[in-house]
C-alpha cells in the first residue's frame, strides 16, 4: 500500500511538472500580426551552441514566423563552433527557400561560424559579421585521411559533396566560391576583414543597431525571384527566442548532459537490482536513461560506444552475483571508459563530451565497484547466519524430558531434537551443536 501510494503520489507530481511546462509554454507571448500591421518588422533570433537537430526547429519557426509577420526582414545572430551535417543541410534548405530575407548575422565580436556556420552564414540573402569574429574551418570532421596520406572511399565521397555543396551556395548567393571550397577543403578560416575582402560576407557590422542602419535600402532577390528591398531603419524589433520546450531540448542535447542521463539512469537500474523493491531508483533510472539514450540519437552518436557502456554495466551487475574477486569489475571499467571515449570520437565541433567528466565518473564507478567487491569478499567470510545451518550455536529451551529425544523450543519454534550428553530435564537450556535433516543435535548449555 504504502508503494502504490507513493507511485501515485510520484505520478501526480510529474502531471503536475508536465502541466506547468505547457502552461509556461502557451504563455510565452508570441508577437502578433496586429501590433506589425502599421510598418513591417525585423524579426531577431539569437543562437549561440552547437548546431542539433533542435535548432534547426527553431530556425525554421524564426523563418516561418518572419514570413506569418510579412517582415520586412529575418535576422539570425549566430555563434556556432559548428555541429551535424544533416542538421546543417536543413537548416540551409530552410534559408534558401524563405520567402522572407534572412541575414545572418555572425556576433558577437569573438563569435564564431565555424564548419556548420559556414555553411549557414553563406546560404543568408545577406551575411554580415561583427568585428572580432572568424568564419570557416569547414572540413566534414571524422572522415579526413585515415593514415595521413589517403582518405578512404567514403569519406573523399563526403568531402567532394561538402565540397560540391558549398560552391554551389556561393554561387548562387553571388559569393567567392573558391575561399568557401578551400574553407571545407583545407579548413582554411577567415577573419572578419579577410571574409569582407574576399567576398564571403557582404557587410561588417558592430551590433545589430549598425547592422539594421547597413541594411536599409539593399535589394535582395528570394527563390521565387522576387526582388525585395529591405526597409530596416526605424523598422520595429520582434525579438524571437526559444521557448520553453525547445530550451529543454536543447538542454537535452548536450552532450555532457546526454552521459550523465545514460551513466545515472543504469546507475538507478543497477540499484534496483541491488535491492529489488525500492521502487524509486528503477523509475528514476529508467527515465534518466531514456532520456540520455534519446539525446545521445540526436547527436548522432558512435553506438558502437554506447554498447560498451551498457556492456560495462552488465558486468558491474554480474560482479555482484558471480565471485569473479573483481575481474569483472575491472571489465566493466575499462568498457565504461573506453566507451565513453568512443561515443563522440571524430566527431563534429562542439560536439563532446568533457574529459574530466568521464575520469571523474569512471573513478566514482570504480570506486563503487570496489566496496562492491569488499562488501561481497566479507559476506563470502562471514558465519552463516539464516537458514538451517544459522541455528547452529543458537541456545533454546528443552520443552520436554530428552531420553535422549525429546522436543526443544529455538528461536519461536519448536524441533525434535536428541541429546548428545545423557538425560535433559524439561526447562533447562541447551545449545544446539548440529542437525540432522529435521532434527537437531543438543547439549546442556
């Protein structure tokens, strides 16, 4: 009773959670069309992070929410080490076919669009770039040369579309397409001025003030071949940010975040299993790791670490029921740990997990692992102290005369017992020294 009341409990906290992000959700205000209708307005969105599968939602609700508006403009201020290539492909499809301008906006002064960035601040209607910031670098990473002087047939496949890819926005955003090719070729990266000189960017600006003052009266032509003419001064500002589901997901797609979900929930799952019954460590460890299990599929992770982690979990369980004296522990550390440096291995910018994280979980895990061991050596060298063979040394009453057998009272019950020391009055105590199937063996204590 007092587990069902406690799930029940749990289950109405978490409806509770649920109820209140959906209510923090609807009432995040959302511009509306009435308060634009007088002059067209700049929607603004900020992103600065890792670019995953939640941006480019985002993005794309910016672009569409820009277009609903009938904005004179759609501005992206972004500062990206970079992130997934297919992601990255989405989100430049969403650019390319806006019916609304869309400029990227690389800031602020030190921000960065490097790899994915790249390739987004180029697809723009129009790319500007604060002072102080880089752009390129844009190398697919994790499928450059294997030994140094060759690259396999897959990656020179995957290089050659990057490659390709780029030239071709360039071109059609009227960019130099050679420095774009060398960005992803040869990972070349360029300064503000040297991007402005050489015609990756069209514009430098301080802030988005300058940005908007720069704008005004440029002419910009959509897919549909429409030519439009920015009308940006004095326009009013539609800052659009995330809301609250969308921060949550992108908090969900850290990557850090991501190991500490997988590592806690088989954490809680090898709890319960340690001790059936306690109910809560199972429901929370199952949660934690789907969820890190869901955030590790969005990042595209090696999988072939994520078998390693749960194969070293599987031998910290074993090592509690097999008197391995450790070895399998020692396994399931060394799969722990090299798992967890294969889960991102090679993979794109920005996306990683801490070094320091998995030493410092792989040293608690080990830790663990050793009082687990300690703790089961102890139980192994300990007197038997339940069953049968736990009444052994215990004192108990005789109920009856012993001539020499007769009935004793131990631990609440009573047993036949013989005496193995001549005649046992009826109240006196007696040690039991052994046992015979059902019976057992006294003497006078």
């Amino acid at each position: 009773m007092n587990d069902l009341r406690a799930a029940k409990r749990g289950a109405a906290l978490l409806g509770s959670i649920l109820l209140l992000a959906l209510l923090l959700n609807l009432g995040t205000p959302l511009p509306s069309v009435r308060a634009v209708e007088g002059n067209p307005p700049v929607v603004v969105a900020g992103y600065d992070g890792a670019v995953v599968p939640i941006t480019a939602k985002y993005l794309e609700r910016v672009i569409r929410h820009a277009e609903n508006l009938g904005a004179t403009a759609c501005v992206i201020q972004l500062s990206t080490p970079g992130g997934l290539y297919t992601t990255t492909q989405e989100i430049v499809t969403t650019i390319l076919n806006a019916r609304v301008p869309v400029i990227v906006y690389v800031s602020p002064a030190g921000g960065w669009a490097g790899s994915a960035g790249t390739f987004i601040t180029i697809s723009a209607h129009v790319a500007a770039m604060a002072p102080g910031s880089r752009i390129g670098a844009a190398h697919p990473v994790g499928i450059g040369p294997s030994d140094g002087q060759q690259q396999d047939i897959p990656s020179q496949k995957i290089t050659e579309d990057a490659a390709a890819w780029a030239r071709s926005i360039a071109q059609l955003r009227g960019k130099n397409a050679d420095a774009v090719e060398q960005a992803v070729r040869e990972s070349k990266s360029y300064s503000d001025a040297e991007a402005l000189k050489l015609n990756l960017i069209d514009l430098r600006a301080q802030d988005l003030e300058d940005l908007l003052r720069q704008l005004d009266g440029k002419t910009v032509t959509l897919s549909s071949g429409a030519r439009v003419e920015l009308r940006t001064k004095g326009a009013p500002i539609v800052n659009l940010s995330m809301n609250p589901v969308e921060k949550t997901l992108l908090a969900l797609s850290n990557p850090d975040l991501a190991y500490i979900l997988m590592t806690v929930g088989m954490a809680g799952l090898m709890v319960e299993i340690y001790n059936p019954g306690l109910i809560f460590p199972g429901v929370a460890g199952a949660i934690s790791l789907l969820l890190g299990l869901y955030s590790l599929g969005t990042l595209d992770a090696y999988w072939g670490g994520v078998l390693l982690i749960i194969l070293a979990f599987g031998l910290f369980i074993a090592e509690a029921f097999v008197p391995s004296h450790g070895i399998l522990g020692a396994g399931g550390v060394i799969s722990f740990v090299t798992g967890s440096l294969l889960l991102f291995s090679g993979g794109p910018p920005g996306i990683g997990i801490n070094i320091s994280l998995i030493v410092t979980t792989a040293l608690v895990f080990a830790a663990l692992v050793a009082l687990l061991v300690t703790a089961v050596v102890r139980g192994q060298k300990r007197a038997v102290t339940t069953g049968s063979e736990g009444l052994i040394g215990r004192m108990g009453t005789a109920r009856s005369d012993l001539l020499p057998e007769g009935l004793v009272f131990v631990e609440g019950e009573l047993w036949r017992a013989v005496s193995e020391e001549g005649p046992i009055k009826a109240g006196e105590k007696v040690v039991i020294t052994a046992m015979e199937g059902l019976n057992l063996r006294v003497r006078r204590a």
